[in-house]
C-alpha cells in the first residue's frame, strides 16, 4: 500500500470528520446517561476518555500512516473485488475490536447493566464513523499498472513574495513538475505540466496568472485554481522564469487586460526518483 499520499484538502477533511463524530458521540454519551441518571455509576471522565481514546486512536493511525506513506485508504494497482472486500472488512473489524478493547479497559471494574447497553452504543456510534468514512473516503486504484517509477522535479523560488494590483501579496511556495515512465511505453521528457504553488488572501477569482517568459518554452495556459497553477512546458530547464500577470476589475463581474507585474525565477533544486511495486 505504499502509493503516495492524499491531498492537505483530503488529510484535513477526513480529520475534521473524525473529531465532528468524537464530539458527536460525545453528546450523545451525556444526553443518554443524563435521561437515564445514571451519572452515579459512570463518570463524566471516562465518557470522555473512553470517546477520545477511540477517536483519538483513529487518528493516530491515520497520521502515522502518513508519515510512513503508508496511505491505509488506497487499493494497489490489481483493482480486484477480492481486495476491495478484504480492505473493507479489515478496516472494519480491526477498528471494532480496537473500540471493543478500549471500552473494556476503561470498564472493567463496572458491573451495571446499564454499562453493558452504553458501550454497544458507543460501538455502534463508532460503527457509524467507520462505515462514513469508508463510503466518503473510499480507496481508489493507486496506479496504471505499467507505471514504473516517477522522476520528479523540484524548484524554488529565488524571491518567495511578489506584489498584486490589488497591493496583496502573492507568496511563492514552490513548483512541481513529474515525468511518469512506463513499462510499455516510449517515454518523452517533454511537453510537461509545471505546477506552481502559492498562497494568496483571495479565496476565489484570482487576479493573477502566470506565464514563461520563454514563450517558444510554453504551449499552455495557466490552469484557475486557487491554491496553485498549471502551466505546460515544453522542456525543464535548470533555472525557469515565469512573468506574474496582474489583472483589474472594470467592473463587478469582468478583469480587464492582463499586465506583466512582475517575474519569478525558479531554480531546480532536487530531483526525486518515486518507485512503484
């Protein structure tokens, strides 16, 4: 399972996910023990040990998987029913005996019955959390199964802030750019797509776009997102110079022509082989 790593987006979603459910089955503990007084067999602190030890392991894991780069929501690269089964149960009864531990630990000493109704809801509540995240985050196939390795290029920017129109700043983070090699196929470093990261207080409508100041090097715009550009390349060269184009409102719905504000230079700085199995 070592197929690289999801998107920041995805990491933080699935751990914004995680900890809505902990407080949700938080709530849930103390409305149920409340309507049932029974807050004198059972204690506020190990309802809420108890929750954060199930939900805080989860995502224990889920970061020690990261930085491993073990990527425990991806399928390798046989695309099988076989294995997507064998993930989906493995997933669930690995986290179902976790939680089923945990809660035996925290109440071991408790002979109520009403303990025993409590933990089969919480494991159900768990169960639910689990279940969510398997249909929201499912895995998919890794990669095309010809995929060899990957030679990825890695380059800097010379000066990190650049000046808008607008008087913002535009804080160059890095760019990145990927030549895939195959295993029945010809491979061609050229006609490449080059990746620029920034950062910006503007959460959408970009005023800017870049553009290489070699335009015999370039044959394709720059993507519109928010977080990062795309530009295609027709080679990489050691040091690559990319002209910031500023734009204007004319006026609430439409830019008016681009200027040239200002250039980044970028310099390759590490060049990383990525094997596949």
């Amino acid at each position: 399972m070592l197929y690289g790593q999801p998107h920041i987006d995805t990491k933080i979603s699935l751990f914004i996910e995680i900890i809505r459910f902990f407080i949700t089955a938080l709530a849930i503990s103390i409305l149920v023990i409340t309507i049932a007084r029974k807050w004198s067999v059972i204690s506020f602190s190990k309802v809420l040990k108890s929750n954060l030890s199930l939900y805080g392991t989860l995502i224990g894991i889920y970061i020690i998987s990261f930085i491993l780069n073990i990527y425990i929501n991806n399928f390798s690269r046989k695309n099988d029913l076989v294995e997507k089964v064998f993930y989906v149960l493995f997933f669930l009864i690995l986290f179902l005996i976790q939680a089923f531990y945990i809660l035996k630990y925290f109440y071991k000493n408790t002979k109520e019955s009403f303990i025993k109704g409590y933990k089969i809801l919480i494991i159900l509540l768990y169960f639910v959390s689990l279940v969510y995240i398997v249909i929201n985050y499912f895995p998919q196939n890794a990669y095309d199964k010809y995929l060899i390795h990957s030679k990825i290029y890695t380059y800097l920017p010379i000066e990190n802030n650049k000046t808008l129109l607008d008087n913002s700043t535009l804080k160059i983070d890095s760019a990145i750019s990927s030549i895939d090699y195959y295993s029945n196929k010809k491979t061609f470093e050229k006609d490449l797509s080059f990746t620029i990261y920034f950062t910006s207080r503007h959460k959408e409508n970009v005023p800017f776009s870049f553009k290489a100041l070699d335009s015999t090097n370039e044959f394709g715009g720059s993507s519109s997102q928010i977080k990062y550009k795309e530009l295609y390349l027709r080679k990489l060269n050691d040091s690559i110079k990319i002209i910031v184009q500023g734009f204007n409102f004319k006026n609430d719905k439409e830019w008016d022509h681009p200027k040239n504000t200002d250039t980044i230079v970028f310099v390759k700085r590490k060049i990383t082989i990525k094997k596949y199995p």
